[in-house]
C-alpha cells in the first residue's frame, strides 16, 4: 500500500484556503492513503468556544463531499482533521472518505489543557476500526498516542494501519518521535503519523511526520517544513502477530503472549 502523508501550514480560520490545499494534496498524491494533520481544515489555535463553533462543521459535511470527488478520482482514501460541529457539541474529529465517499469519522477521545482542546468535548465514539478499500484503518488524534489502551484497543479490533492526525510542538519531543514505533512494536501494527508545520497561537510546530512499520522500524520521516512523505507498507503483515527471528529459539507473539487475566487495574 502506498502511503503520502501531506505536512503542511493551515491557515488559522481560514477553511477555504485549507481545504483547497487538502483537494491539492489528494490530488497529487499518487497513493492509496493520504494521510493530513489534525484541525486541518480550520487551525487549531482557538481562544474560545464559541469561536470554534463559528467555523466548525458537521460530518458528513462540505469538506468530505468535496474530498469524496477528490479521492474517487485518484482511488484513494483520505484522511484529514478538523473541527466538528454536533448540535452545540464541538469535536476534534478526523474524518475517513473514500472514493465512495464517507467512511466514518473518529473523535478525539484525550484532551490536553491546549488550543482549542481546552473547550472541546470528549470524544463520544470510542475506538472504531475502520474497513477501507486499501487497509483496516485505526485512527487516533494527537494526544490520544500517549495512552497505550487506546492504540492496543484498536489493535484488538482487527486494525492494521494505526493513522495519527496530530499537531505536535516543539515541546513533544518524546510524542512525535518516541512514542510511534513504540506503539507500533508493541501492538505489531503500522503508524503513520501526520504533523503541521508553522506558527500559530504562539507555538510552533514539528513536523517530522513519520511512516513506522509493524515491527517498529520506521520506514521514513519528514523534516521540519512543507513536504508529502511517502512510504510503501504491506497492510496484511500486521496480521501476522507470531514473529520468528530463530525457528523453535526465538519467536514473539506481542498479542497471543498477552495475559489479560492480569491486567485489571490498567482499566481502573
């Protein structure tokens, strides 16, 4: 499966021009996942709620209709985040279309004490795995990877691909570059993760978006500015849990060797 990740500068409050960059970035692509940041679509850098909510928009909405044209061009599935609207409900989301449009949408479930995360809701829909046309496609959103519960759900689940829209500062160190093969050695799953780039709110961002494979190696990494990382990997490999380095001496099974009868106070 060919991956691209599209690590770019939103433009705070402005969906028009970000979402013309999103179509761009789908558009040239030339692979079967597209991979964007979070808040994509409208920045990420809110002082308030109810300014938020101005620009917030429902899913499905206008942003994955028009992404939907894109990808059904080009055979592929996208993956983007942005601001959602639900009632008077406000969520980090990340949305999932396909050539066939919509596919489903995952909501940020962690909220750290940032950005418009500060006033957002709690993610209500827990962990879906995603069926797409290329892989079974796990999605976490920025903070979320620093909980090992929630890529090992989603593992659990059947994903192969784990995709993490995120915006990572200079201060996530640790985050960006750590803790993506980690997550991928130890659930046997791929990561791609997708950062911005730029200032904004006073915080500049990392980039070094990053394609790691199942066994945690990592495939590719992007610097610190605009760029479209690609990386080829082979979905079906994360399904193959038993890892035999020396047949009969050395093999691993990172899920089958799991003693879940020992583990009660993790969901505590």
């Amino acid at each position: 499966m060919r991956v691209a990740v599209v690590q770019f500068d939103p433009c705070l409050r402005d969906s028009a021009a970000n979402l013309e960059a999103l179509r761009a970035g789908v558009r040239a692509a030339d692979a079967d996942l597209v991979v964007f940041p979070e808040c994509a679509l409208q920045g990420y850098s809110y002082d308030s709620r109810d300014e938020a909510l101005l620009i917030a928009q429902m899913v499905p909405g206008p942003a994955t209709a028009a992404l939907a044209e894109d990808c059904a061009q080009a055979r592929c599935v996208a993956i983007f985040g942005l601001l959602e609207r639900d009632g008077d409900r406000l969520f980090n989301t990340a949305a999932i279309v396909g050539p066939d449009g919509l596919i489903g949408r995952y909501r940020k479930m962690h909220l750290p004490f940032l950005g418009v995360d500060r006033f957002a809701d709690p993610g209500d829909l827990g962990f879906p795995v995603f069926e797409t046309p290329v892989a079974r496609i796990g999605v976490l959103i920025c903070f979320d990877l620093s909980f090992p519960e929630a890529a090992r759900c989603l593992k659990l689940a059947g994903a192969q691909v784990l995709c993490v829209p995120t915006n990572w500062p200079l201060a996530a160190e640790v985050s960006c570059v750590h803790s993506p093969p980690v997550r991928a050695q130890e659930n046997h799953i791929h990561v791609v993760t997708a950062d911005r780039v730029g200032e904004e709110g006073g915080f500049r961002f990392r980039g070094e978006s990053r394609v790691v494979d199942c066994s945690g190696r990592v495939v590719a990494v992007a610097g610190a500015g605009v760029e479209v990382l690609r990386a080829t990997i082979d979905p079906a490999a994360a399904d193959r849990n038993r890892v035999v380095y020396v047949p009969g001496k050395y093999e691993l099974d990172r899920v089958g060797g799991r003693r879940p009868e020992h583990y009660g106070p993790v969901s505590s």
